[in-house]
C-alpha cells in the first residue's frame, strides 16, 4: 500500500520542552492505525504535531509525497487533514446542522455539501433526529458523533481521532467503533487513532505504535501487539 501520512524523525516542543524525541511512523492509504500509551506519553502531541497546532515541531513530516512541516494549520487541513481533539471540540451555542455545515469551510466544492450532509445522517440518525438542537444540549455520546461527522464533512484524506471513546457508556463506545470501520471500509478514509482502550483500538486498526516518554518503543501489526508480552501486561490486562 501507498504512504500517505509519513514523519521522520519528529520532535515537538511546548516552548523549550522537548515532548517527542524524534519518532518514525507513517500511515497507509485506506489504513486505520493506532497511537497507544500510557497518560503523557505523547500521543495528544503527536496528532497536533501532524495538523501543525499549538506545538513546535522539527523533523520531516509529508502527505501524500507532499512536505507539510511547514504549512500552517488551515493549509494541512485544505490538503485533507481532518482533525477531532480530545475534548472534541463542538460549538455548543451552533445547531447540529450548523456544526456539520461548518466543516465544509475548506471544501471547494461546496455544492456536494447537501449529498455529505445527508451521508452523516445516514451514518449517525441520532444526529439527524437532532439536526435543530444546539450541540450543548446533546449527550457526550452525541457530541462526539458531531465531532467526528464535522471533521467528514471536510472530506479528509485522514482522519485524526484523540481518545473518542473518553467518559462515553461501553455501548455507545461501540456503536462509534462499528461507524468507523463502516466509514474506513465505504470512503476509504485513512485513520489514525489515538485511544486509551487499547483492546478496542487493536480491533479497529490494522497496524499500531507504542509510545512511552515521547518515544516509539514498539510497531507492528495489531496481531503482533497483542501478542507482545509488555502491551499485554501494561494495556490489555492480561
């Protein structure tokens, strides 16, 4: 398979502190991937080094063959770069379907919004059950569907997602992973999945990465993380 994403040699600062320390990794066109570890391990700074938000990076990092280290933030995401933070970042005084319209910002071709909108309907109905309410009255589970719906609504290469199954019941948990493999496999939407649950991850992704303090400390395919003694014991509760 074609890179999509690739990073060479990535660090990130917050001022003068150093958060990565030079980590490899890429992700394949159509692949979902995922970033595990432990709470400050750098998985947050890795997704906002990729978008070129809030973090000052060196390294070598392309989309698609195409160098981004130097873009800002809006460009990366007109190179289609979608991005849903932890918090998940809604505009709670917006209607839903405001919410969804927005993503559309950086689209040229915004007469295929209406087809997209109805698209996300069709992946996530609660949302369409809801289009007229305003997303601070919607539920966490909601809101992160609203999140991840805006984000498509950009229609992006790739798919940044930081931690989507954060405070939300098992179920609902659930419900969204079925939707992003759905997503994966129909559009063929690139992932890169940053999550604490790493048993679901692993399910979800094809291949993952290990970071401890800012490191990757270990990559391979989804099969052979779940057989590494040390992601069984630290992540998986074997």
């Amino acid at each position: 398979m074609d890179k999509l994403l690739e990073a060479k040699g990535l660090r990130a600062f917050y001022g003068p502190v150093a958060v990565l320390h030079g980590i490899d990794l890429d992700v394949e066109q159509g692949e979902v991937c995922a970033l595990l570890g432990a709470n400050g391990a750098g998985k947050t700074t890795t997704l906002r080094a990729l978008c070129r938000t809030k973090v000052r990076t060196e390294g070598s990092l392309s989309l698609a063959g195409e160098a981004i280290e130097r873009k800002t933030t809006e460009q990366v995401a007109r190179l289609g770069v979608g991005h849903v933070p932890d918090g998940r970042g809604t505009f709670l005084g917006l209607t839903v379907e405001e919410n969804l319209r927005l993503g559309c910002y950086t689209r040229a071709d915004r007469a295929g919004c209406g087809g997209d909108l109805e698209r996300m309907y069709g992946y996530f109905p609660r949302l369409k059950e809801r289009r007229r309410q305003q997303a601070g009255t919607l539920s966490g589970g909601e809101q992160q569907m609203l999140a991840i719906s805006r984000a498509l609504m950009a229609r992006p290469r790739l798919l940044l997602l930081d931690e989507p199954s954060f405070g939300l019941a098992p179920l609902i948990v659930r419900e969204i992973f079925g939707i992003l493999a759905k997503i994966n496999r129909e559009q063929s939407v690139s992932i890169l999945l940053v999550e604490q649950n790493a048993r679901l991850a692993l399910e979800l992704a094809q291949r993952a990465y290990l970071l401890e303090g800012g490191r990757v400390v270990a990559h391979g395919s989804s099969e052979q993380m779940r057989q590494d003694d040390a992601v069984r014991r630290a992540y998986l509760g074997d």
